[in-house]
C-alpha cells in the first residue's frame, strides 16, 4: 500500500538525526508531506487493482560516510553543496510513499551490518544470501560495497542502483573497454547495466533519470506575493562563485535591484548586492516568488535552484558556454564519467524549458546582456512553469515505473502468480522464502519488453551525430533497451542500409553503417550500447515521449 505520512521514514533517519545534512533532509521531507501524500493518493488511484511486490530496499548514503560525511555537514549551513541532498530525500521521499521496506545506513558500520559483512578487515563474501532486494546508493557507497563484499559484490550486481548525479556513459562503465580506449576515469568502471546508474536531469538516455521535486513549499493557505520587476536574485550562496563576475552584474544592477543568499565570506559580493545571508528552503522560495529575474553565474552547474525558481515565475538568466564545458576542458568535469558537452550552466532548462523563462547570454558580451535584462523587466508577468517531471506525481510515477520495469518481469509475475497462490494458503513463511528467490532474478528480461516495443522508431544518424541527438532532432528520445532490436542486418535493410560485408565489434559507436566500403558494424558487447557518442552513421533506437516527463513512452505505463 502507498504511504502517507513520513513520520516512519523519519522514524529510520532518527538514528543519524545529529548530522547537519541529516536534519536538512528531514525538514524537506516534513515541509513536502502533503505533497507527497497526494501524489501517492493520486499513484494509488490510478494503480487501484495492480499487485506490486512489496520491495526490501536498502539505502546506503555514501555520501555522508567518513571524510566525504565530514564535509557535507559541514557545508549544509555554510553554503556548501545542497543538490545532493534534496535528490537523496526526494528519492527516499518516493520509496518510502511507494509502501516499500527502506533501511537507510549512513556509517560504514551500519553498512556492513546489514549486508551481513563478517567483522574484520579487508573484502569478504557475506556470510548469508543478500537481505535486500534493491541497494540504492552513490559512487562512495558503490566503492565500500565493492571494498567489503568481496565476491558476493558481482553476485549481487544487478541489485545495485547508483544515483549518479552527472551521469555515466556505457563507455566510461564497461572497464575493460574504457582502460583500452581512454575513456578510464576516476567513478565509471562498475560494469553495471547503464541504466542501473540514476541521474539527476536526464542528461543521457544511457542512464536512468531519477530526478527531485521542485514543489516543495506547500502552504494551507496559498498566499499571493506580488512580483517585483526591479528584483533579480543571484543564484550563488558561496562567495567564490561571485568571483570576477561584477562586470556582468553591474550592467543588470543598473536596471534592477541585485539581492544574494550568500553565506560565510563576503569578498567577492559588490556593494550594490544586498544580501540575505544563507535561508531556509521555505524563505528562498518565498523570495523567489517575488523576484522578477534569477541570475545564473556559471557555477554551479545543473542545480534544482533554477527549477525552484522558474517554478516561482522568475525568468533565469544564465551564461552560455561557448566552448561547451566538458571533461576536457574544465576541472569540474576531469574525471567524470560522461563525454557531455556542457553548453550553458543548466543544458536542462536551455534545452526542455527555454524562453521566455530561460534566457542564455555571452556574458562576455555586456550589450547583449544588458538587451536580454531590458527585455526581461520589461516582459508581462511570466507564468510559473513546474515541468510534470519534477513535480512530486511525476517522480512518483516514473520510481513506480523503474521499480516495477526495471527487475525482471519474467520472475516477477511468476512469483507474484505463486506468492498469490501460497498468500490463499496462508503460508506467509513460504512467501518471504519464494520473495528471496524471485530477487535472484533481477537482471532476467521479461516476457514483454518494457518499453514496449511499439513505442520504437529507428533512425540512421547523420555522420558525427550520437543517437541522442539524432532522435532528439526528430523529436524523440533514445532508447537503449531498444538497441537488440536494430543490431540486425534485417534492421539496416529496413533503414534502407544494404551491408556489403558485416562485421561485429565491440565499440560504443556501434551499430552503425560505413558508406565507404557499405559495412555493416553490429554491436558483439550489450553493456557497450550506447545513445552516447558520434561516429560514422549511427542505427539508432529512438521512441516517443510524455510530454513532461521524457522517462516513459506515450504507452508506458
Ligand atoms: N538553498 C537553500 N538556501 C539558500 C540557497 C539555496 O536552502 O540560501 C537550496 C535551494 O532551495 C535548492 C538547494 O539549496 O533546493 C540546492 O541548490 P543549488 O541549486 O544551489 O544546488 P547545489 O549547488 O547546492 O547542489
């Protein structure tokens, strides 16, 4: 049954309470509950009549173990980086309302606990089969696992869940093939189905999108705050990230007010800014919904803030990368698992939401910013956008979906099938025991593919465009687990691509098609499929979408 109130989810964060980042996520879930609990009515509703197992789901918060825990508590008040943070309640926001059984570890101890690690160091296989039917975890928690269970950890690996903020691309994930081929990097190399890595924005249809919420206020009265057109408000709550910016922002301090949320130091603040100090999520909300403009400073990238404020009807205003930002050319990105052209400080809102709540400028160019901030102010009031996606039902549905999609259908309905049988019995012993079997099962397809086939268009790529973009420009997505389906040479011919020989490789760039010599490349390594990556003319995979929420087909349910 779908759940509620978070008072039993809070009920498992209590034993980690004494951590800042902790208790950040706590007061999030507590300010989203009736958000929440009506999007599990809602989920409910619409699912009335579907039996759904009933999952034992272990979250391990990597991210708040050891050094990595140090400095994310020590930057929840202080400015520090708060995105993982709301994408880790949200996420347990969801499970939890999806009726599932959550453990939650935020200590390497409590970890190894419960995986059943034997005391003692260095990687031993766990003493008893796994007790968890799904791990959600991060790139840390992945690494400790890896560290601890010793061969249990690839026995267990289609359990795994890696909520991956940037994302990673198969060629970074296959190890073998990244060391060989240069793409080797600090965080890839897990072997997993790319899918089983969970994003943030989706970034590449290679990986999962998981999302976060943006609608996190939720008042019983709804107040109006009129907007003001002289108010822009900078998105930047560290001092540093306002550094060798005044330029850019004098030029829109002449047309509005400037304020900032800026905490600890102050430096590289000018004058004219006024600041606020660090807020609570409820009081940056509520002054988002009176600014008029939010200003991007390049750093950070890919934030919820910006969705926060599009979603309060601010227009954001951000630069744009010319050269792209990438693993390439800029530190941030060095050692990310993915080849992404960052094009401006939020490629999401650039590319899924636009004008004219997204304006993206040179800020080099101070007339063409000063243009883009006169045309703002002066633009009738725009309305609040909240894409379906980030709203609370939008995560609910799409968890709902991977959860039910994304382990196996095959055992799955067996087992339903049987525990439905053993459940007439009333034999609830032999039901947990036949649960423990069916998880055995994870990475076994289904019977029916999901999504469903009917949803696939396949398309030949332009020389030196990736799949993503190929279907993209024609309005669709790509769709990885659509990939056995065109790694044929019936598939080609269908695309009017007639092989003069064939050849199988294992390559991220393929299948694809040489015009020069007409071969065929097909795909010989499945974890190498890839929507990501350009080459000679690619056999894409693509499929429709929900408006709004990109991660299901129009038939996916
Ligand atoms: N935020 C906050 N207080 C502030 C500034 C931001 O609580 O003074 C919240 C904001 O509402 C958002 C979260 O911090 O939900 C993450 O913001 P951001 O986009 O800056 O991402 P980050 O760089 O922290 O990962």
């Amino acid at each position: 049954a779908m759940r509620r109130s978070v008072s039993s989810l809070l009920a498992l964060t209590e034993r980690y309470r004494a951590m800042d980042a902790v208790r950040f996520m706590e007061r999030r879930l507590q300010q989203a509950e009736r958000t929440w609990s009506t999007a599990a009515h809602e989920l409910a509703a619409r699912t009335n009549g579907t039996s759904r197992a009933r999952m034992k789901i272990l979250v391990h918060l990597g991210l708040l173990t050891g050094d990595s825990g140090r400095w994310f508590n020590s930057g929840t008040g202080q400015g520090g980086p708060l995105g993982e943070l709301v994408q880790w309640a949200d996420a347990l926001a969801a499970l939890h309302a999806l009726g599932h059984s959550l453990s939650i570890t935020a200590t390497l101890p409590d970890l190894h606990r419960l995986l059943g690690v034997p005391p003692g160091n260095g990687a031993c296989p766990i003493e008893k089969a796994l007790p968890f039917d799904l791990i959600f975890t991060d790139y840390l928690g992945i690494e400790q696992m890896s560290k601890s269970m010793g061969l249990s950890f690839r026995e267990y690996a289609c359990r795994y869940r890696v909520v991956d903020t940037f994302g990673t691309e198969p060629a970074f994930n296959h190890e073998a093939y990244a060391t060989k081929n240069g793409f080797k990097s600090e965080w890839g190399h897990w072997n997993l189905q790319p899918q089983q890595y969970m994003t943030m924005f989706p970034h590449t249809p290679d990986n999962s999108f998981l999302g976060f919420v943006s609608e996190v206020v939720s008042e019983k009265k709804k107040v109006t705050i009129p907007k003001d057109d002289h108010m822009a408000m900078v998105y930047g709550k560290k001092d540093e990230m306002w550094k060798g910016k005044e330029q850019y922002l004098k030029v829109i301090s002449r047309h509005m007010a400037v304020h900032g949320t800026v905490g600890g130091s102050l430096t590289s603040l000018p004058k004219f800014v006024h600041n606020h100090g660090l807020l609570s999520q409820r009081d940056i909300q509520l002054l988002l919904r009176r600014a008029k403009m939010f200003v991007g400073l390049g750093f950070p990238y890919e934030g919820p803030a910006p969705l926060e404020a599009i979603a309060s009807g601010c227009v954001f205003l951000m630069p744009r990368f010319d050269p792209p930002h990438s693993s390439h050319s800029t530190a941030f990105f060095k050692g990310k698992p993915t080849s992404r052209l960052v094009t401006s400080q939020h490629p999401y809102a650039e590319r899924f939401i636009g004008r004219p709540h997204v304006w993206t400028v040179d800020v080099g160019n101070l007339s063409e910013v000063e243009a883009a901030v006169i045309a703002i102010k002066s633009l009738p009031a725009v309305e609040p956008l909240l894409p379906y996606e980030f709203t609370a039902q939008g995560m609910l549905e799409r968890v709902y979906a991977y959860l039910t999609h994304q382990v196996g259908l095959l055992a799955h309905s067996l087992v339903l099938a049987h525990l439905v049988s053993l459940n007439h019995r009333g034999s609830s012993r032999d039901m947990s025991s036949y649960h423990r079997l069916f998880v055995k099962d994870f990475c076994s397809p289904g019977p029916q593919r999901w999504p469903p086939s009917s949803a696939m268009q396949a398309v030949a790529s332009e020389g030196g465009v990736s799949c993503q973009d190929a279907c993209w420009a024609r309005g669709l997505v790509c769709e990885p687990s659509f990939f056995p389906l065109v790694n044929t040479q019936d598939a080609f011919a269908r695309l009017g691509l007639r092989c003069g020989a064939v050849e199988r490789r294992a390559s991220h760039l393929v299948p694809a098609f040489t015009h020069n010599g007409s071969h065929c490349l097909l795909q010989e390594e499945t974890l190498l499929f890839s929507c990501a990556g350009a080459g000679e003319t690619r056999v894409c995979p693509c499929r429709d979408f929900r408006r709004g929420q990109v991660a299901l087909c129009r038939d996916c349910s």
